[in-house]
C-alpha cells in the first residue's frame, strides 16, 4: 500500500511523523511530501535515522519492484470498479418504443428525423447488454464513409480514416459515462468496435450488437452484405432517416441509397421492429425542432 502525505505549515515535524506511523501501525516503505521536498520514511519509529532524501535511496530490488507492480495493479482495479454508465430512460413516447422493442429481443430499425436520439438510445441499449453479461461480448458500430460534402485523398492509414466518422460514438460514450476516455478504455478492452461498411465483407459478428447508423448513405448491396454479417447471438440496430441521404452528392450515379427499398423487406422479417421516429421526437435543441419543422412546411409547399 503506498500513502501519499503532504505536511505544510509545521515548525517541528517529528510529532505529525510519530502520529502519521501510529494510525497506520506498520513497518512498509511510506513516501512522505514534506514543503514539496520527498523523503523515504523506512522502519520508524524504530529506524529513526533512515529519514533520508528519496533519491539518495538504494535501486529497488527485483522484489519490490514486483510489489509496487502489484499495488498498481491492485488500484486500477480499484478504478475499474468505479468505471460505470449512467442511467437514462426514454424522453419521448417514441424513444420508449425503442426501449420496450430492444429489450423484448427484436432486432431494432430505428428512421426519422435527425436529432431524436436514435444512436445514443442504440449505444445505450447495446452498452448496457455488453456491460451487465446479458449475452453479448462486444458492440460493432458500422458506418458508411460517405461525406456530406467531397473533401478529395485524405491521407493516413484505414485506422486514422476511421477514426475521423468515430468521432460522433466516442462523443456519446463519453457522455453516457461521464469521463473522457471511456470510449477509449472500452475500445482497448475490444469491447467496442467501429469499422466503414466497406470492409465487413467476409466477416462474421457473433455474439455482437452490431449498430448500423447513417444507413441512409448506403446502397442496398452494402445494407445486404451487413445484415448478412450477423452471426449467432448477436442483435443488429439500423438507425437512419431518409431524408438526410448524402449519396445524392455523389459523383457516381449508381451511388443511390437502398434504405426505402431494404426496409420494405425488413417489415417481411417477424425479428425486426421499424420505429418510425418523427419531429416531434426531436430532443436535440429547440433550435433543430424549429428549423425541421420549417423545412419541412417548405417541402411541403414547393
């Protein structure tokens, strides 16, 4: 065990020592801050001339340095067990939907306007499966590498690429735990995975909730070769909205998006639920109700 203790403002430090090894009763190696100055206390009261500065101690021994490996060890764990998700329960009678489907076991087609929490709500529902043992080991995020608007090479390796179309799920992960790195911790421990719909070919999620989100930027051949990804015990989320399709910009022609035509087929599938989400669902800001229930008056009247 290694106690850290910072002493400020005492003329005579001898009795806050005495009292300091009194309380923890032992006889291990203590580090002591003293006005900023680090001293080894080893042995007191019993070895009272071994005060002496750290850096002018011997080179730990093999054994010890295996010992404070060990006390590492033993308060990352301690850190571990701290390393929890909070709780959030629908905001909206659709969002519920969403919730009540999931957990009856349905296999999950989330569609409708931007900003209803459709891919926070998939990430907590599959977070809160893979965290609490409920039969699944991992969460795969697919995305397609389509963009709003065509920035030309990009340069780095497929992992830095990637990692640019992660940025929105490491935002809401880190979110739904409260601390910066979680998305980071989980993707270490292959907890979480992101890949583009371009390389799940070949590939087989088993025990997986897999999240398809902007599928409305996908083609139907990429839409049919993920849901063909799904392996034994695992649960696929597609979230999308159709009115947000980025393949019109693109310059290939046969780019077009399959989202209407694949979910056509998904209502034939007795495993899918499509929770249709609306602009009433919108939780995002005011702001965004505002502006897409404008637009969508305008559609309406051009």
């Amino acid at each position: 065990m290694l106690v850290i203790l910072t002493v400020s403002g005492v003329k005579n430090l001898m009795p806050v020592f005495v009292m300091f090894l009194k309380i923890f009763n032992t006889t291990t190696k203590r580090i002591v801050s003293i006005h900023g100055k680090t001293v080894l206390i080893k042995n007191y009261p019993d070895n009272k001339e071994s005060l002496m500065p750290y850096k002018q101690q011997r080179r730990l021994s093999r054994k010890e340095k295996q010992r404070n490996e060990r006390e590492t060890d033993h308060m990352v764990s301690i850190l571990n067990s701290k390393f929890g998700m909070r709780a959030i329960k629908p905001l909206t009678p659709t969002q519920s939907d969403m919730f009540d489907s999931y957990k009856q076991g349905y296999n999950i087609a989330a569609i409708g306007t931007a900003g209803t929490g459709k891919t926070m709500c998939a990430l907590y529902l599959a977070l809160d499966d893979v965290l609490n043992n409920k039969g699944y080991d991992q969460i795969i995020v697919v995305r397609s590498a389509v963009q709003t608007r065509e920035q030309g090479f990009m340069p780095g390796s497929k992992e830095q690429k990637e990692a640019l179309y992660s940025v929105p799920y490491s935002d809401i992960v880190n979110d739904l735990f409260g601390r910066g790195d979680a998305y980071q911790i989980l993707q270490s421990k292959g907890m979480i995975k992101f890949m583009t719909s371009s390389f799940v070919r070949g590939l087989t999620f088993d025990n997986s909730v897999i999240i398809v989100d902007e599928c409305q930027s996908m083609t139907y051949h990429e839409l049919d070769t993920i849901i063909t990804r799904v392996g034994e015990s695992s649960k696929i989320i597609f979230c999308g909205d159709t009115r947000q399709d980025d393949l019109q910009q693109s310059k290939n022609r046969a780019d077009v998006s399959g989202l209407g035509s694949f979910l056509k087929v998904l209502k034939n599938i007795h495993s899918f639920e499509t929770i249709q989400f609306t602009p009433e669902d919108i939780v995002r800001s005011g702001l965004v109700k505002e502006y897409i229930l404008a637009k969508e008056a305008y559609l309406q009247l051009a």
